[in-house]
C-alpha cells in the first residue's frame, strides 16, 4: 500500500470515528434520533473502508463535512451537556 492510500484511509477513518463517538451524546437531543437512523451507514461504510479507493480531494471534502457537521452540532451538544453540570469541548 502507498503511503497516500494508508494517509488517505486514516484520515477518513478519524472522521468517521470522531462522528461516530457522538452517538450517546446524539441520543439526548430532539433532532439527533434521525441523525442516529443515518449512524448504521457511518458503521458499515467504516467496515469496508479497505475497499474504497478515495483521491485527495474526496478525503478533503469529508474532513470539511466532518468540520461543519461538528459546527452544527456545538450549540445543541453544548446545551445539552451542559444540563449535566458543564460543557466538554467539542473536536
């Protein structure tokens, strides 16, 4: 495998898994159940990773996904973690 391959598949990887380490927090808010009906496709996606074969510019355009999915997501997770007693800093 080249080196861009194995960079390439670890950095879809980290999005993937940085998206899919909310699904708790996702569970708490009103609009994050239907988010969570989308999570099995994350899931399986991340199964196969091996076999996809992505250029730089697909990978750039998930990480800018992955950046304003968790944009998105600041206020509504902040609210909600902050009814346990404080807000943790979202990646």
């Amino acid at each position: 495998m080249s080196r861009e391959y194995t960079s390439n598949m670890a950095r879809i990887s980290n999005c993937l898994e940085t998206i899919l380490e909310l699904e708790p927090e996702l569970e708490k808010i009103e609009f994050g159940k239907s988010l969570l009906e989308e999570f099995g496709v994350l899931k399986d996606f991340l199964r196969r990773i091996d076999t996809v074969v992505l250029s730089d510019e697909d990978v750039d355009r998930v990480e800018a996904a992955t950046a304003n999915f968790l944009e998105e997501l600041r206020g509504p997770l902040s609210l909600s973690r902050s009814g346990r007693g404080g807000a943790t800093r979202l990646q």
